[in-house]
C-alpha cells in the first residue's frame, strides 16, 4: 500500500486509546472482509498495489522490462537465440542497464516464464544446428506483420513445429 501522506513529526501519540474505542467497528469490518474473501477465494489486488509491484519487478528483474518492451509471449512463438540476444543488449543500453551475458539472459527468460525454454532442434542434413527460443519472440511491428502473406505465415507455423519433434 502506498501513502501519499507523512505524519512524521505529527505522530498520534493516543492512538492506540483511540483504536481501543472502535474495536467493535474494526471487528465488523474485519469479518465482512473475511467473509468477503472466502466467496471470492482469493485476494483482490488494487490496482495502485499491481503498478507498485511492477516496478517493483522490473527494478529487480529487468528481464520483465524487456520482455514487456520488446517481446510477446505464445505457445506458437519462437525466435533465434542470436537475433532474441542482439535485441535484448539493444534494450539494455538503451535503458542503460549492464547487459547481461548470453548464457544468463536464457536462464532469466526461462526462469521470467515457465512456457519459455530454449532448446537446439535438429537441423537438416548438412545445416547448422542454432539454437531456438521457443514460447516468446521480438514484437512485430506493424509493416512486419503486413510484409508476410498469410502463407508465409502458416509456412513459418509448419516449419517450427517439425524442428521441435
């Protein structure tokens, strides 16, 4: 919870007398709000709480940044290791963050995200195996979307789905 008020040198030294007097009041709220959480199930952030733990996240773990920046999520998504690396030390120095190395931005993705793994599929013969990230890719813009046919597309689909068996 965020205060937008400070009641240092103001402090209510009878506070607690204060509080003794509405326990009845603070009883009732309290149980309404028990009771409230058992329909639900679960606790209900705020929305001031949900932006104060992003940045929260984002100063701890900058891999959130820039995967809210410069990437999408998806079961159907992958992109090469290389070109995923080149656009993340991109993003660090622009946020003028120390980029990390490749190694350890593979494990911050796959620990930022479950569904994210990185694997080397098999190659055809006589072709360079790389490797893949699988379950996020950069975040098209929107001429890269459109210079695609939609059988372009769906060839793109059917190619990283025969790397990954």
């Amino acid at each position: 919870m965020q205060f937008t008020e400070s009641f240092e040198g103001r402090e209510n030294t009878g506070l607690t007398e204060e509080l003794l007097e509405e326990l009845p009041g603070i009883l009732n709220l309290a149980m309404q709000g028990l009771r409230r959480l058992r329909e639900r199930g679960y606790f209900e952030l705020p929305a001031s709480s949900a932006a104060a733990i992003d940045r929260i996240l984002r100063k701890a773990a900058p891999i959130f940044g820039f995967i809210d920046d410069r990437a999408e999520l998806g079961t159907d998504y992958s992109e090469t290791r290389e070109k995923m690396f080149e656009e993340y030390v991109a993003w660090a120095e622009d946020n003028k963050h120390k980029p990390m190395t490749k190694t350890s931005f593979v494990a911050a993705l796959e620990d930022a995200d479950p569904s994210i793994k990185c694997t080397r599929p098999r190659a055809a013969e006589g072709e360079k195996r790389s490797y893949r990230i699988f379950g996020i890719r950069l975040r098209r813009t929107q001429d890269e979307r459109q210079a695609k046919s939609p059988m372009e597309e769906a060839a793109e689909v059917i190619d990283l789905e025969s790397r990954r068996a």
